[in-house]
C-alpha cells in the first residue's frame, strides 16, 4: 500500500512541474520587450543623428539608444516607430506626418532592391 501511495505521490508531483513548466514556456514566448513598448512614445534627442549613426535619446527618465532615417537635431522632439532590438529604437522627429500605416512600415523595414537585370 505504501509503494501504490508513493508512486501516486510521484506521478502527481511530476504531472504538476510538467503543467508549469507549460505554463512558464507559454507566458514567457509572449513577452512584449520594453522597447517595443515604448512604440509611439515621445521624447528628444540627447545629441544629433543622422542616417547610419545612432545617438541617445531621453524618452520620460530612460535614456535609449536610437537610429533614424531622418536628421535629428540635439533636444529636437522625437516619435518612437518601432523597435530595431532590445536596446535601440527606430524614431522619426515627433513633428513629421506620416501618411498612412504602410510609409511607417517602409521606414522600419525599407524594401529590397532586386538587382538591375
């Protein structure tokens, strides 16, 4: 009887751990970054940027890294698009207007060439 009532024991402790580790797996595949939380937040330039250099920016009390397509002045007011990974925003100047959902697209991800035939 007690060898039936360990095995029981077993069986429950190991189906148990099985369930959270599910759990965990599922909770943690769907974490937003805090990067792409800041999608559409507003904050300045800490010093100028250009297309191909990044430069800091100050969004509330958190200093980002950031890279843009655009001439960003030093203190000039910016616009968070996207994030281009954990560490470093894509930003527009907080001033621009885009046009439609498919203009802030090419800006994340400009489309490829294909080679002249």
């Amino acid at each position: 009887m007690r060898v039936l009532a360990l095995a029981v024991s077993v069986f429950c402790v190991l189906l148990a751990l099985f369930v959270f580790l599910r759990k965990a797996r599922t909770v943690l595949g769907r974490r937003t970054s805090h990067a792409e939380k800041m999608v559409g937040a507003v904050g300045f330039a800490l010093q100028p940027i250009t297309p191909g250099k990044k430069g800091d920016i100050r969004i509330r009390e958190f200093v980002w890294l950031a890279s843009s397509d655009f001439t960003i002045s030093k203190g000039e007011p910016v616009r968070v698009l996207g994030a281009l990974d954990e560490k470093c925003l894509a930003i527009v100047p907080a001033g621009l207007q885009i046009g439609d959902e498919n203009e802030e697209k090419t800006l994340l991800n400009p489309p490829r060439r294909s080679a002249p035939r």
